[in-house]
C-alpha cells in the first residue's frame, strides 16, 4: 500500500500530471453519467472532482473557472441526458441553498463563536417576506396595493428577504447578545421556536401568515417574461447566490471585520482592548449569517410553490449545524463540502438506500422492518456523525487554515517603505 | 373574566403542579450537570424519556408475566421506577464516560462539549424510536393503566366563586414521590461526604482535585444522581400522562432547563422551585391566555410565553432569582 | 499534508468504482415483462406513521391483487414507496425523484394536505397522476390542476358533516372546538366551526394545542369550565386520544367529535376506556359492513398481519382507481405502455369503479362525486367504531 | 505634562474592597511602575482603567478626559491598551493576524467597501500588512509570521502581545507582568525593548511587574499598592528604602537589593 501511495504521490508531483488525471477524472466519470444516466453513483463521481480540483496543486483563479465550468456547464449537460434530470439538479439546488445557508451560520458559529440553534429562522423570514407578497396572501391584511406580485419581482425579493432577514437577525441579536457563552444556544433556540410558532399562528386576529394552513400557489419567478418553473432552471439561480455567497464570505474572512469576528472567537476581552466593539461586531455576523440565509429562502419559496411553518422546525436548524460542524467551522470549503455530504445522503443516499432495501424486500420476500430504513434513521446518522466528529475531528472534514502571507513579499515591501520614509526623511518616528 | 379565571385556579393549580413537579426533578438534573461541569447537556431531557420507555418495558415484562394483577400496584411501581431510575443512572455515567470526559482531557472548548450533548440526544430519540417501533410497529407507547381513580376536590360547596376540581390518584403519587426525591437529594447534596464534594467540585474543580477528592468519580455520582431522577420522573410522566414517544424529551429539556435558568442555574433549591413555578404559568396560561387576550391569542401561544420568560431572565437576571452574580476573572 | 498524498489515491479508486458502476447492467423487469410502476408517497414514520403505512399497505395489496391481469398483457406492475415524512420538502424531493423514473405512471399519495400540495405541483409540471387516498384540505383540488385527484371527501364537506350531526343529533347548543394547530386540524376545525355556527351552535371557546404535547390539562380545564354540549378536536389520533382521555380525567361526560384522523385503532389504545361516547367523522367507511370489505380485512390481516385501518381501504381503492386508469390507457394504446399524458387523462375519466370503501367517479376538478361522509361512535373501547351515518353529497 | 490622572479609584466586589482611594498622576513619556504582593489590586487597577471592571467611585483622566463609564473598546480608541498577566492571544489566528486585529481601530476599510474591492481599501490593507510586519520586525517576530499565536513559545507569545498593544497606537500603554516566566536573558531584551518603545514610540508606559530588578532599571516613578491601598509612591530610590515598602515585602521575603 505504501508503494503504491507512493506511485501516485510521484504521479501527482507535476502540475502537468495532476492536470491530465483530473481531466481524465471528469471526462470517465462524465462519459460514466452519459451512459448510465439513472446512476446517482455516477453523479455523485462526478461531482467528486470538485474535491478533487480542490486539492489539486492549481493557481487559485484556474480552480476557480474550472469548478465553476464543471459545476454550471459539464454536469447539467451531461445530466440533461438523463431521466433523472430533473431530481439531479433538484439536488443540486438544495446543494446550493443549504451550502449558502450553511456558509451564513459559519460565520455565527465558525467565525464569530457564537452557537446559534435557531438559524433556520431567518430561512423562514426570506421564505415569508416572498410568499406573503407573490400570493394573494398579502391582500388579506395590505390597505394598499394589488397582490399576488409579478414574477418579475422575485429578483428584487431576493434583496428586500436579504435585508429583512438581517434586520430580524439585529432585533433578535440585540437582546441576544446581552447573554454570555451557552445561554446563547439555548436562547438562539428559543427565538427559533418563537419565529416559527408565530408564523404558524398569525392567522388571526390579522392574517399576516395564514397561520398552519400555509401559503400556496406562490407565483413562480420570472425572467424576462419566461417563467421559472423547473428545479434546472432554479439550480442556477440558487448556484448564482451561492456564488455571491462565497465571494462574500471569502473577502470578509480576510478583512478587518473578519478578523474582528475570529478575535472576538477567540477571546472576547482582549479583542474589546483592541478597540473591537462587541456587540456591533456580534450584530454584524448575526445580520450578515441571516441575510444569506433569507435570500435562499425567497429561493425556497419560489421553488417549493409552498410555504407553511413545519419547514422550519429546530431539526433543520440543527441540519446546518451539523453541516458547518461535520465541514469544519471556520473552513469555508469545509462547509460548502459538510453541506453538500448532509444533502446528498439525506436526499439520494439514503432515500436510495431505503428504496433499494424495500425493492429488495418486494422482490426477494426478504422482509425488512420498515423501523430499519435507513431512511428513518436520519436523526442516529447525524447524532453519531455529531458526537465522532466533536470527539475525534474537532476542526472538521477539511480544517480551517490560516491564509498564509507572503514573507519574502512583505519583507521587500516593509524595506522599501523604509526606504521611502529615509528619502523623504523628516525623521518621523512611529512606523 | 375575572370571575372565569378564579373559578378554575384550583384545577389549574392542581395541573400546573403536576406538571411543574416534572419539570423541577428534570430541571435538577441540568442544574446539576450545569454546576459542576458548565455544560448544559442537552440531552438530560432524552435520559428523561429513555426512562419513560425503559418504565414501560418493565412494566410490560411484569404484566407478561402476570405480576401486574397479582402483585399490589404499589409494589409494582416501586419495582418499575427502581430499576429504571437505576438504568437511566448507568446511562447517564456512560454518556458521561463516553462522550464528555475525552472532551474534558483534551480541554476542548465549551461548544464542542454543547454540540456532543446534541448528538447523543439525536442518538438516544433513534434508538429508542427505533426499538419502540421494531417491537410494536409504532412508536407512541401506551402504558397499562394504573392508578387512574378518580377524586373530586368538593370546593364549590365551601367556596362558591371556585369550581370543584379534579385529579386522578397518579397526581398524589407524582406528588408524593417527587417531594420524597426531592428531600432526599437535597439531604444527599448538604449531610453526605459525597454531596460535600459535589458542592466542593462545582465551586472549583482544581482546588477540589488539590484536596484529594476524586472529581472524576465526582462527576460520575452526579450524572448517575441527575439522571436516575429524570428517569425516575420519566416513569411518572408516563404513568401521570398513559401515553409516551421518543420525542417527549427534546421540548420538555428545553422548559426543565427554562426552569433550571429561572431559579438560577447550578442552585438546586432554585430549579426545583423554578419547575413548579414553570408549571404553574404554563398551565395558566394554557387556560387563561384567550380570556385574557379575547381570543387574539390562545393556548398555542403558551410555549412562546415559556420561551419569552427564558430570555428575560437570561438578560435581566442571568444568575436567576436565587444564583449570585459571578464575575469572571481577568 | 498527508491529505493531499490520499487524494489522488482516493481518486483513482473512484474511478474503479465509476467504471464498475457502469458496468452493471440495469435491472429489468423479471420474465420479460414491460415494468409500469405506481408510486406512493405517505409517511411512514413521524406522527401519523400508522395511517400512512395504511396507505402504502392497501395500495401494495390492489397491485398484486390485480396483478394477473397486467401480467396477460405483458406488464407488471410494481410499487415504488416512498416515505415522505409528513415533511413537505420531504415530498417534493421525492416527487421529484418518482417524476424522473419513466416507468412511474401514477402516484398513490398523500396523507397531508400541507405535503400534497407542493408535491403536487411537481407531479403536474411532470405530467404525473396523482390519486390521493385522503388529502382533505379544500385547496388540493380547487387549484383544478389536471392530473391531481382524490377519492375522499373534502374538508367543505366533512367538517359541515359532522357538525350537522354534531347540531341536529346531538342537540349540541355550546361548543368547545379544540385544533392542533397543523394544515389538516386547523381546516376541518375550521370548516366544522363555521357550519355549527351557522346551525344556530354557540362556539363558546376555540383553541390550539401544540402537536407532540402530552399534558393538555390546561385547554381542557377551560373547556370544561365552559361546561359545553360538546368537545370537537380536529387533529390526529395521538394528540385526540389524549384529549379524550384527560376530557373524562376532568369530568366531562359529554360527546366528543373529531375528524378522520382519529379514525384509528391508536385513539382506543391510547384513550382506553373514555373512548366511549366519542364520535367521529371519516370519509372512510367501515369495511366490516360489506362482504367485499370483509373479505378485504381478511386478506389484509393474512398479507401483513396488521388489522385494517380506515385508510387501508383507501388506499387500496386509490390503487385500483389508478390501475383501472391504467388499463383503459393499455387498451386505448393498442395494449402498449401508455404515456403519462395519456395515462392521467384516462384516471380522470375514471367513472364507477366499485371500490371495497366506495364508489369512485371523478368530477372535473378531480374530486369523486360519490365520497361520502360516515359518521362513527365508540360504544366500547374497540376499533373499529359502530357507524351511525352514511352522508352523501 | 500629566497625561494619566487617577483619582479616589476605589473599587469593591459585594462588600470586599479590592482597591481603595487610589491617587496617581503619570507623566507623559514615562515609564511608571504598579508593585506590590499579590492580591494587593494590582490587576484590578488596570482592569478599572481599561473599563473591564467599572470603578465603585473615584475618576480617570486620560489628557483631563474621564474615561468612567466608557466600554472597554472605547477606552482603547481614546488611547490606552494593554497586555493581560495570564497571556490573552487570539490562538487561532496567524501571529500576522494578531498584529493586524490590533490596528483594527485605525484601520479605515469598512467592510463593503472590501466587498466592493475598492482600490483604496485594498491599499490600506496592504500597508496594514507591511506595518504588522514591520511591528513583528520590532518585537523579534519576523520569523514567524505565519505561526498559529497559539503555537508560539512562551516569551514570543508575551511579545507578540506587546507588538499587538503597540500596533493600535496608543497613548498609554500598560504591561501586566511583560517579564513573568522568562529567562533573564529574555528578560534583559524585554527591558531593551520597553526602552526603545518610549523613545520610539513615544509612548507612556505603566508596567505591573514583580521582577524588581527590571523595575528599579527602568521606572521613572513607581507606586505601590498593598491590600487595595497606595502604601508609597516615588523614584526608584525613595521606594528602595521606603519602610512600608519593605514591611510590605518582608512578609514574603522578596527583597529589593538592586
């Protein structure tokens, strides 16, 4: 075994090598999907080679052209051959909603170290502020205006939810934050229980939400007068907001306010001697995690046709976190993966697994106790995935690191810097 | 209105007791756990329910094997809480074993402790839904009836603004068995050896550890003490109430825990009280909430005003209404 | 970075795994047979896991019922079940996935109004039948989308059904109304509050409990306080049979009245004795009274060793709506596998079928103008309940 | 000229006096030193005036401002950082990063102007970066700018804390124990560099320190507490022979024999 690691370690020593294995990946496991195209096996090979790129010894904007061309071109391509079109890129968009909600918990939980067990809620204000205004549902309450919206207005919602969503996540976030350590989880919780049992009972006196009977018949978007309709189409638009998700996320995590967030992580009194105000800080990442969250829930909305309160229950709150921690808290690559692992075994692998297990027991007369369906068994897979990890994986699938900076660079630029100031010399002091 | 509310206080109070009691023993066992570790270990309220179930499944045992009609109620309920409160102590020191004390050694940050709590209670909810359901094809359980004599609190005749009340024997027996664990943790907890080192360890762990006592075994006598009176009171519920499910745990934890928080957490005194008082609002205003409001709010709304207790007492009193306020060291 | 050694490694043996994958050939139908599939959706875990196994077992048993028949044509059908959790995003996504299998052509499913709905709208982007057993809620059908259906009564007409009898039988003049705050409770309380108050009825409380609760001793303090005629609970089994059972803790001795979802041998487990005097609407019938339904129990106690429940039959029976579509769409077709277009259009002209529950024809909005109202009373604490009315349209 | 003004600083935790009716000036550009036993409120005292603890009575003055009531941030932008006796890094960042989070309060890039990627902001980050560097160049750190702070040496983790209180810019800077747990020869380049600063940085310094041969070299006043209470307060040489001092001291036999 050691030998043969080492073949490929030497394989993998040149760029030109990695480049044409990577390539030869995408092409069989392509070729792998066209020809089988039912097998979620194949799909999921595929898909695999975004990891795989990820670790490849690229320059960063190669990785990132090429992922985005496998992930907005190769794949729906090769997909669209199949009958299973549609439920890949169904797949796909939940990939992309819970990766960018899960991105937006990251930084509550990852970034800031703030445990926050009510995220879902803010997926629901996104999901709401849609419904209620692209059905006649707002009608019900609104003096004004003439309702359900156009599907034009989707494109606008996915803003107004953002903003929404962040101002819920400041009003929840000022009282919150007055709480120190563990009580926040357990407060978190609470305001997410407190969100959902709202909207499951603001049917009366004024029906702002239609209370448990939920909102239907939600007008699906439109762009440019074609309507939106199909999970292949809302797989773009959901992979367009994860895009803005991540380049958010990405430039945050480096500038002055992200380092605000981690030294509030990891030690809140000295980041406060730092000049670091708290609480704007821990508002920022609450507004800011909320706002992702809200925009793929105008998302959700559109694609579900559907809303009612049983979506937003602490269990899918704890999904996310189960995401960012099974990813690595603080990794954003970690996460996008944890979100993407979390989704794919609860919608392919283990609905796959279930219906293969009762196939079996149709077919064969193996009787299988329907108690045994793996598909059930979501709430055990997850906990012991929870507990393994906490216990011997702390930092997750794919640790966070730090960026590192270029010393030689500094070095050169610091020494030209003191060059200049000698040149103009009037012997300032202070660097 | 008025004159509405009054005249139920009596049924609510005797309700809201019933419920409060159950709370304030679960609520013992986070503020326990909280005391000594600073963990709020989530899943206390599932170790509750595996109780419940584990009650039941004696009590099934027995009644195949005829004791529950040969053997006095009383006896059989003695049998059926002894060993499930001593099952549900072991699981509660193995969970401590297996999941919180590598986290410990390794000084792992809080969260991570919070979010093993988490998986071992998903872990528990399965397992049990899992179990119930391989045996019966469901998972909500329902226990043999027992202790369900009917009694009548004549108070109309004596004070005529109240309505006549009525409870069931299980009531008194909820009552009493609490108030009998009760004393004797808090006998336990201020005359033993142990309980002094209990006390000792949740005020500081390292000196505890200078002065030869054992805070590993510490921390596993509490566990095993928080969680065989939740698996204790997870058999009353079940007897109170007929009727169990996997998932009884997960909502009343998060009120034992309100409970825990309202008479300060770590106080043991304080969750107690704070779990009957918990009970109590929450009954009342299950029943009074739409008389009040007029009907723009009812019952549904109850859990919110629990949640919306919770968050005030976090921020207004964080140490509770009995705990002292603590400063961190700098 | 010992991971970044393991990664081309870990490549490599996905590409094995690619390759093997693509190799296995895909399975087929057994002896040459054209495979047509029927799916199903309810939940088979959760809540109302008991009803919705109901469902997947009585639909399982009309396939291989009828089975023979398919099999002369050279078809066979099979059953794709799948759980949908009672979660609505549950049953989109595996609509999604029964949309993309070809050989489904029809869909048995759903127990809950809140999970048809959005499922639904996947079927009809994807042209596929969908007969639901027992979605009640008025908008699954209003929305008048061509390819949903469903074999039992609406919420407009079970709800008003049972408080006429609430009303006119039982001479109740007050009435406490009890919901359990989800899409199904809410709209038959809702629908039930409505006509009783029409009827001339004092609706002297109406009230929300939380699903998963046990202790409702504080609603129903309130309930008994107002000293009511009668007690109507809309919501599911595990819930109702608490209620009815803490009901008579407090001393009410009155009737109690629920919907369908108490139509359960879980509401007499769990309720015990005080089961007695609670009376129920279900758009089910009682399969015990006809030979037909009999011989149906037996068969159903001999496949699966479980009793029947009320949706058992209903599901059974929108199966064979589905396979009765199915075959006049065979037939129109010149005996080959049919299209879903054609498929959906024969389902819906379905007219007459004599189900063992009841009767089908399918109105155009996809409703059947024979489902009935049956109205049940516990006497003893024994399932299946004594049926007292028989309410048609 | 009097940059530090303290004035009746008293505070109490429940009925227990931690300091009482402390009265300091400090001199700007000096090097002050807090001595005294332990538990005399040392701490407490830097504590009160980085608004960590708020004081029971009594006033601070930074520059004849009154800094009570202010958050502890606030207190940083106005001037006066510090360094924490039991070490307060931010382990999980880049020793860079923590120089960086240091110059937080005079950095000008808000943050949508770095999703914007503004030409400017981008800038200022550059030079933000060739700072830290060349603060971690001044506190010998060069090497390890990469580094995890968690990972670094004992004494490098105290002098990254200092290039860190350095890097905001302050007016005042205090130092809780700079010297605790380092070797003299650790300790005698700690002393340079406390030196250096002053004149460099034009900085006033207050040091707590129990390391008196440090303290006798590089104090211009020294004032010390015992029991909450300001028992003396001079030059170096008056404190050497002060006898409350002594008595002070005695009791633990640490003796000032510079």
């Amino acid at each position: 075994m050691t030998s043969l690691s080492a073949f490929f370690e030497k394989i993998a020593q040149s760029k030109k090598n990695q480049i044409i294995l990577f390539l030869t990946y995408v092409i069989v496991t392509g070729a792998g999907l066209f020809l089988l195209p039912d097998s979620t096996i194949a799909f999921l090979l595929l898909l695999f080679s975004i990891l795989i790129l990820y670790y490849l010894n690229l320059n960063l904007r190669a990785k990132w052209v090429t992922g985005i061309v496998i992930l907005a071109v190769v794949v729906p391509f090769i997909a669209s051959f199949s009958d299973s079109y549609q439920t890949y890129m169904e797949v796909g968009t939940l990939v992309g909603i819970y990766c960018a909600m899960a991105l937006g918990l990251n930084i509550v939980v990852g970034f800031a170290g703030l445990l926050d067990l009510g995220f879902i809620a803010f997926f629901a204000v996104g999901a709401y502020t849609y419904a209620i205004f692209a059905s006649d549902q707002a009608s019900k309450f609104m003096p004004f205006g003439h309702y359900p919206l156009s599907g034009g207005t989707f494109w606008i919602f996915i803003f107004i939810a953002a903003i929404v969503a962040a101002i819920f996540g400041i009003l929840l976030g000022v009282p919150v934050l007055r709480v120190r350590g563990d009580y926040l989880a357990i407060v978190t919780l609470g305001f997410g229980e407190i969100i959902r049992i709202l909207l499951n009972n603001m049917d009366h006196p004024i029906n702002i939400t239609n209370g448990s009977m939920g909102i239907a018949s939600i007008t699906p978007p439109s762009f440019f007068g074609i309507s939106i309709g199909s999970s292949n189409q809302f797989y773009y638009i959901a992979f367009a907001i994860f895009l803005l998700v991540i380049y958010v996320v990405r430039k945050l995590e480096y500038s002055k306010l992200g380092r605000a967030w981690k030294a509030v992580r990891d030690n809140e009194i000295a980041a406060q001697s730092m000049g670091i105000p708290l609480v704007k800080t821990k508002l920022a990442a609450f507004a800011i995690g909320a706002s992702f969250s809200g925009m793929m829930g105008v998302v959700f909305a559109a694609k579900q046709m559907f809303v009612d309160a049983t979506s937003f229950t602490y269990l899918e709150s704890t999904m996310v976190l189960v995401m960012v921690i099974l990813g690595g808290m603080g990794s954003v690559p970690g996460v996008i993966l944890g979100a993407a692992v979390v989704i794919i075994l609860r919608t392919q692998v283990l609905t796959n697994i279930s219906n293969w297990l009762s196939a079996m027991s149709s077919n064969y007369g193996i009787s299988i106790p329907p108690a045994l369906s793996p598909e059930k068994m979501q709430l055990l897979i997850f906990g012991i995935l929870l507990i393994v990890f906490a216990l011997y994986r702390t930092q997750g699938l794919i640790p966070h690191k730090n960026r590192k900076v270029d010393v030689a660079k500094l070095k050169k630029e610091s020494e030209q810097a003191a060059l200049t100031r000698k040149k103009t010399a009037s012997g300032g002091a202070d660097s | 209105m008025l004159a509405h509310i009054i005249q139920n206080l009596p049924q609510v109070l005797i309700d809201g007791l019933t419920l409060g009691v159950v709370y304030a023993v679960v609520a013992i066992g986070y503020t326990m756990v909280y005391g000594i570790l600073e963990l709020i270990n989530f899943a206390h309220g599932d170790v509750f329910m595996t109780g419940a179930f584990i009650g039941a499944i004696v009590l099934f045992l027995l009644m195949g094997m005829g004791f529950l009609a040969a053997l006095p109620a009383i006896l059989v309920f003695i049998i059926v809480i002894v060993i499930a409160a001593i099952a549900t102590g072991l699981l509660g020191v193995g969970i401590e074993r297996v999941a919180y004390r590598p986290l410990r050694k390794k000084n792992a940050p809080k969260l991570i402790a919070l979010i093993t709590s988490i998986g071992i209670s998903f872990v528990l909810e399965d397992l049990v839904r899992f179990i119930a359901e391989l045996k019966t094809g469901n998972y909500i359980v329902t226990a043999p009836p027992m202790f369900n004599h009917k009694f009548t609190l004549n108070l109309h005749s004596a004070l005529p603004f109240f309505n006549n009340a009525t409870f069931q024997s299980s009531f008194l027996l909820v009552l009493i068995v609490t108030i009998i664990m009760l004393i004797a943790l808090d006998l336990f907890v201020n005359k033993t050896k142990w309980g002094m080192a209990m006390r000792a360890v949740a005020q500081d762990r390292d000196t505890a550890s200078l002065m030869t006592i054992n805070v590993n075994r510490v921390i596993s006598v509490t566990f095993f003490i928080g969680s065989a009176l939740g698996g204790a009171t997870g058999v009353l519920f079940m007897i109170q109430y007929g009727t169990i499910d996997p998932y009884i745990g997960f909502i009343l934890g998060i009120k034992a825990f309100t409970a825990a928080v309202l008479g300060g957490i770590g106080n043991i005194r304080g969750a107690m009280f704070g779990g009957v008082m918990l009970g109590l609002l929450e009954m009342f205003a299950a029943s009074n909430l739409s008389i009040i409001t007029h009907g723009a709010m009812g019952a549904e709304y109850k859990d919110v005003f629990a949640f919306i207790i919770l968050i005030l007492v976090l921020i207004f009193k964080p140490e509770g209404l009995f705990g002292k306020a603590v400063v961190e060291k700098v | 970075m010992k991971l970044k050694r393991v990664v081309p490694l870990l490549a490599i043996i996905a590409l094995l795994i690619g390759a093997l994958a693509a190799c296995s050939p895909k399975s087929g139908g057994s002896n040459g047979k054209t495979v047509i599939e029927i799916g199903s959706q309810s939940p088979l875990s959760g809540g109302s896991a008991t009803l919705g196994d109901a469902i997947r077992l009585g639909a399982k048993l009309a396939i291989e019922d009828r089975q023979k028949e398919f099999e002369k044509k050279g078809f066979q059908i099979k059953l794709k079940d799948l759980d949908d959790q009672g979660d609505p995003k549950k049953g989109v996504a595996n609509a999604q996935i029964l949309a993309s299998d070809k050989d489904v052509l029809a869909v048995v499913g759903h127990l809950n109004s809140g999970v048809a709905i959005p499922s639904s709208e996947v079927y009809n982007k994807n042209n596929l039948a969908m007969v639901s057993p027992a979605t009640t809620a008025t908008v699954v059908t209003d929305r008048k989308l061509p390819t949903v259906n469903r074999i039992c009564a609406r919420d407009d007409f079970q709800g008003p059904a049972g408080a006429n009898f609430a009303v006119k039988t039982l001479k109740a003049k007050k009435i406490f109304v009890i919901q359990d705050k989800t899409a199904y409770g809410s709209g038959l309380a809702e629908q039930f509050r409505d006509q009783a108050k029409k009827l001339g009825a004092e609706i002297v409380g109406y009230e929300g409990i939380t699903v998963g609760e046990k202790d409702f001793n504080g609603v129903l303090s309130q309930a008994v306080a107002k000293k009511p005629d009668l007690i109507y609970f809309g919501g599911v089994y595990a819930e109702g049979g608490l209620i009815i059972k803490q009901a008579r803790q407090k001393g009410f001795d009155g009737p109690i009245m629920g919907g369908d979802g108490l139509d359960s041998s879980s509401t007499v487990q769990i309720a015990g004795d005080s089961v007695k005097g609670v009376y129920l609407t279900s758009v089910a019938g009682d399969v015990s009274k006809t030979e037909k339904g009999q011989a149906f129990a037996k068969k159903y106690k001999k496949e699966f060793g479980k009793n029947v429940e009320s949706y058992s039959a209903y599901g059974y029976d929108a199966a064979g709506v589905i396979l009765d579509g199915l075959m006049k769409a065979i037939d129109g077709n010149d005996g080959k596998k049919p299209t879903r277009e054609q498929v959906t259009k024969a389902i819906r002209s379905v007219q007459n079928y004599d189900g063992v529950t009841t009767k089908v024809s399918l109105d155009d909005k996809g409703d059947n103008k024979f489902a009935k109202v049956y109205i049940y009373n516990f006497t003893e604490a024994k399932y299946p309940p004594v049926q007292k009315a028989e309410i048609s349209q | 000229m009097n940059i530090l003004e303290v004035k009746h600083l008293t505070k109490e935790f429940g009925g227990l006096t931690a300091t009482s009716d402390i009265n300091m000036t400090i001199k700007k550009n000096s090097i002050t030193a807090v001595i005294g036993p332990n538990g005399a409120g040392k701490t407490t005292f830097f504590n009160m005036i980085t608004a960590v603890y708020h004081p029971t009575s009594g006033d601070i003055l930074l520059n004849g401002k009154s800094l009570v009531g202010l958050k502890p941030h606030q207190v940083s932008q106005f001037g006066i950082t510090r360094t924490f006796q039991n070490i307060r890094l931010f382990e999980n960042m880049t020793v860079l990063e923590n120089v960086l989070v240091g110059m937080h309060q005079n950095l000008k890039s808000h943050w949508i102007g770095t999703l914007l990627q503004l030409p400017h902001i981008r800038k200022i980050e550059e030079n933000a970066r060739t700072t830290a560097y060349d603060i971690l160049n001044y506190v010998g750190l060069e090497n390890y700018v990469n580094e995890n702070a968690g990972n670094l040496a004992y004494g490098a983790q105290r002098r990254l804390e200092i290039g860190r209180a350095i890097a905001a810019k302050p007016k005042v800077l205090l130092l809780d124990e700079p010297a605790a747990g380092m070797n003299p020869k650790e300790t005698e380049r700690l002393t340079n560099l406390i030196h250096d600063m002053r004149t460099k940085l034009d900085v006033t310094i207050i040091l707590i320190e129990h390391d008196m041969n440090l303290v006798m070299k590089i104090s211009d006043s020294i004032y010390v507490l015992d029991h909450g209470e300001l028992i003396a307060s001079g030059k170096p040489n008056e404190i050497r022979n002060n006898k409350k001092v002594i008595e002070a001291y005695l009791g633990k036999g640490a003796v000032s024999n510079g």
